[in-house]
C-alpha cells in the first residue's frame, strides 16, 4: 500500500523488505500507519511478501524504517 523503502536479499533467496517510510512535510499515503518489515522466499514459484512481526516492547507506532541492512555469519 505505502510501497517499499529498501530490499536486502541474501544469498539463499530471502529478501527482507521494509516499507512505510514517511518524509516530512511530504503527503504519505497512510500517514497514520507504522512501517512495516516484510519477507519475500524469492526460491517460492510465486513468491509473496510476508508481513514480519515484530516483539512486544518495541515503539511500532514511530517506526519509520529508512533503510534495511542484513548480516551473515
């Protein structure tokens, strides 16, 4: 709905996409709606973006994700 931010995708085929960024003094087509993680099997035959939940505790309501980086071990 408010489109994606940034993708990182690993080596086996999993992207990891966040979305709901929100620049200020600029119209956000969900204004009043956190940003979300979401996560895409691209190994899947039709892949779909899954919405990741994210703990208890955490300040969902300001999340504004800009930006998405992954670490592998």
């Amino acid at each position: 709905e408010t489109g994606s931010e940034d993708i990182d995708i690993l080596p086996n085929g999993l992207a990891f996409i966040s979305s709901g960024l929100k620049y200020p003094g600029i119209k956000s087509p969900a204004p009043d709606k956190p940003g979300e993680l979401f996560l895409m099997d691209l190994n899947e035959d039709n892949p779909r973006a899954v919405e990741l939940r994210i703990s208890r505790g955490f300040d969902l309501a300001s999340f504004n994700p800009h930006g998405l980086s992954t670490y592998v071990d």
